[in-house]
C-alpha cells in the first residue's frame, strides 16, 4: 500500500486548499470521504467472496472425500456380508447334509410339540372356591362396579 504520513497529508491539504478554495473544501473533502468508503466496501466485499469460493472449494473437496471413504466403507461391508453369507451357507449344507433323509436308524424328525399356553384368567373379579351366598352374607364384592354407581346404589332414597 502507499504509506501516507502525516506530513503527506499536510502537504496534500495545503495544495488542496489552494487549489480548491476555502468554500468548496468541505464539500470535496466529504465527495473524497464517502468515495473512499465505497471503495474500502468494495474491497471488503470482494476479500469476503474470494474466502467463500475457497471456502466452498475446500468443501467440495471434502465432500468429495467423504463420499469415496463411504463408498470404500459401503463396499467393504459389503464383501465382508457376501463373505459371511458364503461361508455360512457351506457350513450350514454341511451340517445338514447328513439330515436330509432319513437317519441311520431308521426314524424321522418330528416337529417339536406345540408349547403351552397359559390359560388368561381375569383378574378383575376375584374367584375362589368359597360359595357366592357366603360372598353375599360377609359382603364381599363379586362384581366389579365403578364409585359412581356404588354412590347411587347407597344414596338414601329422598322420600
């Protein structure tokens, strides 16, 4: 940049002064200050696009190198899950080859019995082996019923 010291600037305002005149220096001196803040803008801005287009570049690149490591990851996993599969599959024909038909005894597989199933009891009305009519007498509830209706069963009837 041009180096401007302080007894440039005082050379350059003098000339000025003589040469604009002591009623337009105001004037021209606020022109000159708004035009160099324009181009400080400008070159602000430009500074500030040239940093995104690197910064994009940059990004694109690593964009780029994330998409291959994922490829190559992708690709890996890939033949490591064929690979298995593979193996597997000529495992499992070897164990099951021997079982295909019937055994050297003679007898077959059977399917395994079916499991047991618990049987649902509900569990909102309580029952036993005590009869209902003593239920009844000792006042036990045998049948679910909400607040509401044990309310209206008990209200005194108004009369």
């Amino acid at each position: 940049m041009i180096d401007f010291g302080f007894d440039k600037l005082a050379l350059i305002g003098a000339v000025a002064l003589i040469v604009i005149g002591p009623e337009k220096l105001p004037r021209v001196a606020r022109t000159v200050g708004h035009m160099v803040g324009k181009a400080q803008r400008y070159v602000a801005d430009v500074k500030a696009e040239v940093n995104r287009s690197i910064e994009l570049e940059e990004l694109q690149k690593m964009k780029s190198q994330f998409e291959t490591a994922a490829r190559d990851v992708e690709q890996t996993v890939r033949t490591e899950v064929n690979d298995a599969a593979s193996s597997f599959e000529s495992n499992w024909s070897e164990v099951t080859a021997g079982l295909s038909g019937p055994s050297s005894d003679g007898s077959t597989l059977t399917e395994p019995p079916a499991s047991y199933q618990p049987v649902r009891k509900n569990w909102r009305v309580k029952r036993s082996a005590t009869p209902q009519w003593y239920k009844q007498r000792a006042g036990v509830r045998t049948h679910v019923q909400s607040g509401a209706a044990r309310v209206r069963r008990f209200r005194p009837r108004a009369g």
